[in-house]
C-alpha cells in the first residue's frame, strides 16, 4: 500500500506528523488551486506569500528526499479543487489512501470528512493544546476565560515560571502596557527579503489570476522560507520585543508595524512554530534583554489568545459562524475596498491593509473592527473581509477575534463585553486626530467626529441587551444623566452619517446564516 500525503497551503512544516510517520514509498503533493484563491478575495500578497512559501517548501522536500508532486496552478490537468486534485493524483499514483493534516478552516474539514474512507485526517501537532484537550478543560465550566486557561498552559508548559510561581511575581502586566507613541520613538525597520525568481514568477501568476482582488504587491515582503522567517524572529527578538508590551496598544498614522512581531502569517502557515517563537522570547527574559513586561504580554498573545481562539472555533463550530447575537445586518461599507473615507483613522488602517495586507491588533479591533461594530455591519461580511484583506487571516483564527471579540456576535462567549469606543479612545492611543477633518472632540455638528455619535447609537439601540452588563453600567448612566434634547441630536447625528456611508448588500459571501 502507497499513501498519498496532501499537505496543504498553511501547513510548510517538517514538524507534521504525518510527515514524520511517512513510509519511503509515500507521494507527498502540494497542490495550487483556483478554488482556494477566490472562495474570498484573498488579498493579492496573501496568496502570492502561500504559493511561494510551497513552492519553496516542495523543493526542501525534494531536497530531504521524499517523492514530493507540486501541482502548479497554470497546469493543464489541474483540477482546481483541494480534494478532486488530490484524488485525482491519488488515482495517477496507485495510492489507496490520501492522508492529511487537520485543515483550519471548517469548511475544508466537512468537505474531507464527507469523502469517505479514503481520506485519513492527522492531528496538527504544531499546537500547543490539542483539540480534543481544549474541549476537555472546557467540559463542565460555568466560567471560561482566557485568562484562566493561559494560566493552565503557563503551568503545564512551564514557560515564565518559577517552581510554581509566574515570573516576575504575576500573571498579567497588562497595566504597563498601554502607552500610546511619543514624538521621536524611533521603530525598527523589518528585515528586507528580496523576492527571489520563484517568487517573481508567483508575483506573475498571481497578478493575472487574481489581479483584480483588493491590494497591491508592490511593498511585498513577507518571508517565504523557514530561513527567512526564523531571520524576521531573531530580529524581532533583538529589536523589538523589548518595547513590544508598552507600546502594544498603541496605533500610529504614519507606521504599520510598530514594535510588533510580524510574525503570524510565519507560525499560521507552519514556517515557525509558536513554541520555538515564545521559547525565544522567554530566553531573551532569561537573559535579561527584554522586560517582563513585554515577554509576558507578548507570550500571553501566543500561548494564550492565539490557542485559545483556536480551541474556541473547533468547539464551536459549525453553529458559531451563523451566531448574530446584535443582530447587526449592514453589508460592508464600499470604502473598506477603496480606502477612500476621510475618516482618518480607518483611512490609514485601510490603505495599510491595502499596501501590507497586515495591521496591527488594536487597528484591527478598535478602527476597522469598531467601526463596523458601531454601524451594525454583520458578522458575515466583516468576517469574509477580514479572511480576505489579511496575510495571516484562516478561519481558524479570523473568526472568532472578528465575529466574537470584534463584533460581540457570540453574545459574550469570548469578550464580557463589546470593545466599542468613541473617538476619545483613538485620539488618547493614536495621533491621527490631529490630523483628521473631524474635530474628535466634538459630538454633533458639521465637524463632529462619527465615532462618537455612532458610539452612543449603538449603546442605545443595544440597550435591552448590554444595559444589563454591569462592565457596561457607568457609561450608560452617563448616557441617562444627559439631556434629552442632547441625546435626540446625537441620535440624529449618528443617523445621518449612518445614512451618508454606502453599505454594500447586507451577507458576505460565506455560509453564514
Ligand atoms: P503581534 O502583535 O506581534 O503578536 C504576537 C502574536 O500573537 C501574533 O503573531 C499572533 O500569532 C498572536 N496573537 C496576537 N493577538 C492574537 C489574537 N487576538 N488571536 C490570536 N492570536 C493572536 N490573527 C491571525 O493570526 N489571523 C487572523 O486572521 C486574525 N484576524 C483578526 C481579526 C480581528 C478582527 C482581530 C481584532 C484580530 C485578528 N487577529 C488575527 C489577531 C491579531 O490581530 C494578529 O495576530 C496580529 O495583528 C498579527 O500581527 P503580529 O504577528 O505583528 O502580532
Ligand atoms: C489561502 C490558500 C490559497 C490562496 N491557495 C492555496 C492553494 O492553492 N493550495 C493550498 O493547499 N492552500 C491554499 N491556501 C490555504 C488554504 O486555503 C488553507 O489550507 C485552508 O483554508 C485551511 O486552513
């Protein structure tokens, strides 16, 4: 018997179990297609970095030895599909069986399991907490909290502890870490990986495949092998890491990658792994060039929110996709295409994800994610634009940080509250105010910055739902001891920029309900 071993776009590591346990006799294909370009619009630099990095990957396969088939996306036969082309190489190459690694995104994972008993799934062994082991801590919990289980890992990993304490005597340093960028902070340029003629040729195919998809190539720089990207790591270590956890909330309208890691896109598709990245920075706290401060936050972000969300998505699909708990049934507003609004703030959030295909977490939650949460966009076309616009966006990961965190469509499953804010939050973390058309200070008028009547908008329609919050109780009684009259033009203010932004039809292009 010959087993065919389908690794997929987001799983470039040798790490794989299925790679480790595989006979000498196995096929291991990769295979470019269509279908997984344009099931959403992925950002042009998103699947130029997934083809390039298996193209780079199938070669140190080949290098390693294994029978490796790369199906290119310009091929004749190819069939365009995951699953038709790896059966149809199955067939090619007499093999009975078609092993894979558990995919990310649900979708895929039906489709496979639906195929019968040719297709064998693997565990993905490139997390720290399994699947089945999440579901496990999570059984029978009235309270789940990431914090709760981030202590769990941190205990069972050993990682920033100290016998049985957490280093630096606690678990969170949270309150350290929200300075916003001063004048003359100075950022640290990313390495530069010069795109080599494989990734010139993927530039070319990607252009006429998928030209017309949103963003551009022309700053293209992610790093497409595990070489390159252990180089990005190593530099975030030395350079960045040690601001990263006071200015990790910070937003800036001039710089997109701040002191953060740029690192996801590398540990999504498998060039790094999450141990190896928090093993690294916990080293640098040993070695005394970094502050707790910012090894624990980044760390936390790792061990914590990124297993977390994972282990939250596979409980909770497939029912979690169609949650809608606002009720929010806005399509998209057009200019999250075209980067063309003089709201500053998402202005430059939105010509950053066009020019890098990456911003940072708090542009993604409090700009691009805010707005949208306080016009009442849908849980559906927010999640299949952020599953486009991102380098490292799988579903996975995606959806529960935009439809439960972001958007609060999960009820409070993953946040005890939604993280809405007016404009006086990105005027104290950011400098665009300053430059913006819109006086942030004020609440109606001509000039008034949206944000804050959209604000009070959404807490009032919500009212039936959040007012009973107690995180939510102060603000609202700051909203009950304002004047009517007040209240009524703040109200018609919201209304008429609601009545003002082109929202596009109401559902996105994904299964949701
Ligand atoms: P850093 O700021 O350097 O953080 C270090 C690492 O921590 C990241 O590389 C990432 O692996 C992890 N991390 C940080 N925050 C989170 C989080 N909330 N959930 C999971 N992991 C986290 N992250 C993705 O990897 N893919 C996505 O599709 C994605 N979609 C998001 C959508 C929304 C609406 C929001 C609010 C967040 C999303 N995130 C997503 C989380 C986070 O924004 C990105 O991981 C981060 O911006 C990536 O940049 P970085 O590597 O420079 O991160
Ligand atoms: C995102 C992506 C793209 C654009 N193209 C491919 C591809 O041609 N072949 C492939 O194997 N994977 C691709 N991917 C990644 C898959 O979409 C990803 O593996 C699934 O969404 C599961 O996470």
């Amino acid at each position: 018997s010959r087993p065919l071993i389908l690794i997929l776009g987001d799983q470039l590591s040798e790490e794989l179990e299925l790679l480790a346990t595989a006979p000498p006799n196995a096929v291991v294909a990769l295979c470019e297609v269509k279908a997984e370009g344009d099931y959403v619009p992925h950002h042009p630099q998103k699947i130029v970095l997934i083809l390039s990095a298996m193209r780079h990957f199938a070669d140190t396969l080949r290098d390693k030895g294994y029978q490796v088939h790369y199906s290119a996306l310009d091929d004749d036969d190819n069939r365009q599909d995951l699953l038709q082309e790896a059966e149809r190489l199955a067939d090619a190459y007499r093999c009975d069986e078609i092993r894979v690694t558990h995919p990310g995104e649900w979708r895929l994972l039906e489709r496979i399991q639906d195929r019968g008993t040719r297709w064998r799934l693997y565990e993905d062994s490139r997390f720290y907490c399994s699947v089945a082991e999440f579901g496990k801590w999570l059984d029978g919990r009235k309270r789940f909290r990431m914090e709760d289980f981030y202590r769990q890992m941190r205990k069972r990993t050993g990682l920033l502890m100290e016998k049985n304490e957490p280093a630096g005597g606690q678990w969170n340093f949270d309150h350290d870490n929200r300075q916003p960028v001063e004048r003359g902070l100075e950022f640290p340029p990313p390495p530069r990986h010069r795109p080599d003629n494989i990734t010139h040729e993927v530039m070319a195919l990607v252009e006429a495949h998928f030209g017309e998809h949103f963003g551009t190539l022309t700053h293209f720089n992610w790093a497409v092998t595990r070489r390159q990207a252990l180089s990005d790591l190593r530099h975030f270590i030395a350079h960045a890491l040690p601001d990263f956890g006071t200015y990790q909330d910070a937003i800036s309208d001039e710089q997109p990658w701040l002191f953060h890691s740029r690192l996801s896109a590398a540990m999504n598709i498998g060039l790094l792994s999450p141990r190896e990245v928090c093993e690294a920075a916990a080293t640098a706290w040993h070695q005394g060039t970094a502050p707790i401060n910012a090894v624990e936050g980044f760390v936390r972000q790792i061990l914590g929110w990124r297993e977390y969300v994972r282990g939250i998505y596979w409980q909770r699909m497939p029912d979690y996709k169609r949650q809608n708990h606002l009720e929010a049934l806005r399509g998209l507003p057009d200019f999250y295409w075209t980067a063309t609004t003089d709201l500053r703030c998402v202005r430059r959030a939105l010509e950053m994800t066009r020019d890098n295909a990456y911003a940072h977490h708090i542009q993604r939650l409090m700009i691009t994610g805010n707005f949208a949460l306080l016009c009442g966009v849908s849980p559906a076309a927010l999640c299949d634009w952020y599953l486009a616009v991102y380098v490292d966006a799988f579903e996975w990961v995606e959806l529960p940080n935009t439809l439960g965190m972001t958007l609060y469509a999960d009820g409070g499953y993953l946040g005890s509250k939604p993280y809405c804010a007016s404009g006086k939050y990105i005027d104290r973390m950011s400098d665009h105010c300053r430059q913006c058309r819109y006086a942030v200070k004020q609440v109606t008028g001509e000039n008034a910055c949206p944000f804050n009547s959209l604000y009070w908008h959404f807490l009032q329609r919500h009212r039936e739902r959040l007012g009973g919050n107690h995180r939510m109780k102060l603000i609202y009684g700051s909203w009950d001891r304002m004047r009517q009259d007040k209240r009524q033009a703040i109200l018609d203010q919201a209304d008429r920029f609601l009545r003002s932004v082109h929202f596009e039809a109401p559902y996105g292009k994904g299964d949701h309900a």
